[in-house]
C-alpha cells in the first residue's frame, strides 16, 4: 500500500546570492509563503545556498522560527585533517543543517566525481546526521545510446552500496539534458525514471523505505509546469536550479496547489 509523502520543494541557489542577500532571500520566501497562508503540510520547502551563506541563514532560521529548512551543496568525505577547501559533515550538522545534496551532476562533470566518490558521500552524510539529496541522471548521449532509465538506476545503485537508506534519504532525478536548457522532461518522462528508481529502492532497501523516501524530478522546473510533475504518483517533489533566485517564481512552485489547481 502506499505511503501519502509530504511533497519537497528544494531551492538550489548553486554558486549565486552571498549571505546578505540569501537573509534578504530567506525573509521574503517566508513573508511571501505566510501572506499566502501556505500550508507546509502540502510541500515542505527548503533552500540550499553556498556554504558562506549557511550560518546567516541558520541565524535567521532560528531567531525567526522559520518554517523554511536548509541544506548544503556539498560535503566532504571526510570527517576532519588536512583537506584545505572541503567542508565536514560534522561542520555541517554544527548549522543545524537538515540536508545535503551529493552527486549533482556539476559535481559529477566540473570535479570528475565518481560513483564511488558519491557512496562515500551519502555515508558521511549519514554519519553527521544529514539527510542526503542524492542526484542521479543521463546526459543527452546516455539517453540516446540506453534509454532514460538505465545511467540513472545504475548510479542510484552504486550510490546506495553498503548503506542503511533508511537512515533518511531524498532522491533526486535531473536528467543532464535538460538542467538550464529551459526544455524539462515530460511529466511521463520523469513519471518513468522515477517509478523505476523507487524499484531499485525497493530491492535495496525494502518496500517500506522505498515507499517512504521521497523522488524529486529537476530540471526546468517553473510554476507553469510543477502541477503537472506532481500528478505523478511517483514524483514527490522538485529540486528547483534556476527559478529557486526568484522569490515570486519559486514561491508560486511552492504553492503549486492553489497556483495551479493541482
């Protein structure tokens, strides 16, 4: 039987917005959000901004007992030492940081990140008590030479070795092709991927945690289209790239209930 998931609504602000502004960002997100009544039982939201930005917004978040959550962009493998530039789960969870996404596939194309390096990941999220956002996708060619599911249930398989998903997990699907190119996969595109994902968790890690973890598609995402993404039984949610630096955009995908009729 199927499990009701809470939908998920994650800004990702990649390189873009330094602290000031993210408090100035994170401020109207909630003021928009409480005129507009929004009920964060329909969609949980959350923003992941640069590191520099995450004790601004952990600051906010707390002195306003904002309902917004927040992660970040990355995370090292390691817990401490000498790795100049990385930043440790435990520093991390120290700004109360909720989640972290791991394996986006800037990571994977610009810092030649492996499977092997995104396993590793997803175990020190897990180790620090964050909740991973795992990305898995194909690239125009992939889809071409093997179909849309085939790189992504392989990555998410090799992403998942040696770990306990039911420590907490989101799932994340942006395939390449369509990340900034502002041409998004169909709703039974992504309906497909992610049905075939939530069956490589099922094998995995058991039909209770596959139907718990929540599947995100990204890639494109706008007011206009996240209604349509989220009639889909298995997509839960969205992990917004661009439309996530406008506040009145990304509050209108958050509100895709009453924006859109969904």
């Amino acid at each position: 039987m199927a499990v009701k998931r809470t939908p998920f609504i994650a800004g990702n602000w990649k390189m873009n917005l330094d602290h000031l502004q993210a408090i100035a960002f994170v401020q109207k997100l909630a003021w928009n959000l409480a005129d507009a009544k929004h009920d964060y039982a329909d969609a949980e939201v959350a923003v992941f901004p640069p590191f520099t930005d995450l004790r601004s917004v952990q600051t906010l978040v707390a002195a306003d007992s904002l309902p917004i959550g927040y992660g970040a962009q990355d995370l090292s493998t390691h817990d401490s030492g000498a790795y100049t530039g990385e930043i440790s789960g435990a520093f991390l969870k120290q700004l109360d940081c909720g989640y972290v996404i791991i394996g986006h596939s800037e990571r994977r194309t610009l810092h030649a990140e492996t499977d092997e390096d995104v396993n590793a990941k997803v175990i020190a999220a897990h180790r620090h008590g964050l909740v991973p956002v795992l990305c898995v996708g194909e690239t125009a060619e992939d889809l071409e030479a093997h179909g849309a599911s085939a790189v992504p249930v392989a990555q998410l398989r090799r992403a998942l070795e040696g770990v306990d998903a039911s420590k907490g997990l989101v799932v994340a699907y942006e395939p390449v092709w369509a990340i900034g190119s502002g041409q998004a996969a169909t709703p039974a595109q992504a309906e497909q991927v992610a049905a075939a994902l939530r069956g490589v968790l099922a094998e995995v890690a058991g039909e209770d945690v596959a139907q718990a973890t929540r599947i995100l598609y990204g890639g494109s995402v706008k007011a206009a289209n996240i209604a349509a993404f989220l009639r889909e039984p298995n997509v839960d949610g969205a992990l917004v790239g661009g439309a996530s630096l406008d506040i009145d955009e990304f509050s209108a995908i958050v509100r895709f209930k009453k924006h859109v009729g969904a």
